[in-house]
C-alpha cells in the first residue's frame, strides 16, 4: 500500500485553529495547521504570528525549518547573517542553525513553518 492510499485526505478550517503563546518569546504565537494527529505522514505545518515590537532570543532547534512569509515585515538573524524578510519570502533554517527573529514595525508578521514530524528541542542560546 502506498503512502497516498493509507493516509485520509483534511481539510481544517481557520477557524478551528487554536493559537498558543510560544514560551520562549513574548509576542509570538503558533497554530499548528495540520500533523499526525491530523494523518500527515511526514510533516508539521504551523502559523505563526510575530506582535508589532515582538522579538525572538537566539535560538537552535534539532529539526530543520521552511519558513513561508504571509505578512508584514521582519528580521530574521540566522547563523550571524541578517535578513528582512516580507510577504512570498522563504526560508530554510538548518537543523541547529541558530536564528532569531525581530519585529520592529508597527504590523504584525506571519509566516507558515513547515518541520518534520515528531519531537524539536529548542535550546536558547546564552
């Protein structure tokens, strides 16, 4: 059996999406779109959204990152490079690259964040 005949098809509405604060940063809060327990296989999806004035600290995770910018404008800091990042911009952050990010506009930022499934440690870095 093939991955496509073993797992169901979903489609969850943005209104069923329950946002949680992201413990390490104020201002900065996760959705999680679809995962296992919605039958991905392979995949995590995730929204985020950035607060007008939020910031990240520097930061590793175990598992890599694509990143999809949906609004706003932001910086992004990932291996001692700085990016301003906005709407259609994507990012891939390597497995325990360490990144941060910083909104200093008057709007807030969103983007989706893609990860393999299963456990990410997040380790600040000091």
């Amino acid at each position: 059996m093939t991955t496509a005949e073993s797992t169901t098809h979903v489609v969850r509405r943005a209104s069923d999406i329950e946002y949680e604060d992201v413990g390490a940063a104020d201002g900065m809060r996760k959705g999680v779109l679809l995962d296992e327990s919605d039958g991905a296989p392979h995949f995590a999806m995730r929204r985020f959204v950035l607060d007008a004035g939020a910031s990240v600290p520097e930061h590793t995770n175990e598992v890599e990152h694509e990143q999809f910018v949906l609004s706003g404008e932001y910086t992004v800091g990932i291996e001692g490079e700085e990016y301003t990042v906005s709407a259609g911009d994507s990012l891939l952050i390597p497995a325990g690259a360490v990144h941060y990010y910083e909104n200093d506009g008057d709007e807030e930022g969103a983007f989706i964040c893609v990860v393999p499934n299963g456990d990410d440690s997040i380790e600040l870095v000091e």
